[in-house]
C-alpha cells in the first residue's frame, strides 16, 4: 500500500477490501489500524488518496456505526486535507 506506483495501490486497496471480508474481528481491528496509518501519512498526499478508496472499499462490512461515527468523519478531514491538491 505504500508503493510509489498508483496501480500497485489500487491492486493491494483490492486485496485489503477481501482480505477484510473474511477475517474476524480482531483482524479487522488490525486491518483498520493500517488504513489509518495510511490515512495520516504527512509526507505523501497519494497515500492519503489511497487511504480514501480502501476507506470505501472498507465501509460496507464495518457496520453503521462504524460508518457513520468513523469512516464519514475521517474521510470529511481527510477531503479537507486533500482539496488543494484537486484544485
């Protein structure tokens, strides 16, 4: 997920979203912490970008609570982060 290469990105963003499908919770757990390592990821915008598509390749089996109090929030901030970057 933290290679240079965009393509290589959105394959393993494809990998974690059905990795996430068969794991059990504490995995997921797990698999949450690395997206929001990816997510906060200072020096680099293009992985925050990433961290916004696994986000959404995550959020339909995290539940709606987890959606709603999480994964909207931080991809709220994460927009505002990445907004001038788009312009």
């Amino acid at each position: 997920m933290y290679d240079a290469d965009e393509s290589v990105r959105d394959r393993a963003i494809v990998v974690v979203g059905e990795m996430r499908k068969v794991c059990d919770e504490d995995e997921k757990e797990k698999i949450m912490v690395l997206v929001l390592d990816l997510a906060h990821y200072e020096s680099d915008a293009k992985y925050r970008e990433s961290s916004v598509k696994l986000l959404n390749e995550l959020a339909p089996d995290m539940g709606q609570e987890v959606c709603e109090f999480f994964i909207v929030q931080e991809i709220c901030s994460l927009g505002l982060d990445l907004s001038p970057i788009v312009r």
